[in-house]
C-alpha cells in the first residue's frame, strides 16, 4: 500500500509499507476510527522528535569528552563493576 503524507511546505509523500505494517496500520486506524495518513504523520513526528533528542544527548556527550569535563570509561571495566556490585547486592539480599 502507498499511503499519501501531506507535510507542510513540502509536496505529498509516499510511504511505502511492507504487507505486514499496513495489516497492522490499517487495523489501528479502524481500532481508534483515525486515517491511517494521520497515524503515520504521528509516529513519524514523534520518531523524529526523539531521534533529535538522541542526536542533542550524543552531542552533548562527545562535547563534555572533547573538552575534558568527562572522562571515558573502560567499557569491559565498567561491565566488571556491575558485575562486582550486583554480586555483592545479591549477598546483602541473602543476609
């Protein structure tokens, strides 16, 4: 199915589904009695507000490493404190 988007100052959009997300979108569209076009515009302003969160969040990270008011963890050393800390929490819980 193609589904038409009308995105504002911008020309329709279509959005190519695969069989199994149209079943899906269209039995969500007669569940909740809305277009399947307005579901989609939904989801994807909701996708890409969060995806401009993440991308603001990452930034921001890899700012405060650059600049040195954070310093980078060893990865295997950080899996190795958890690690520790959930065997003692699970002693403690014992006791």
């Amino acid at each position: 199915m193609t589904l038409p988007i009308a995105l504002s100052r911008l020309a329709n959009m279509e959005v190519h589904l695969r069989p199994e997300t149209e079943s899906r979108l269209q039995e969500l569209a007669s569940k909740t009695g809305r277009e399947p076009n307005d579901l989609i515009e939904d989801a994807m302003a909701g996708y890409l507000q969060e995806l401009a969160q993440v991308r603001g969040m990452l930034d921001s990270r890899y700012d405060d490493l650059k600049s040195g008011r954070v310093k980078p963890v060893d990865g295997e050393e950080a899996f190795a404190n958890l690690r520790r800390k959930s065997k003692s929490d699970a002693r403690r819980a014992r006791s």
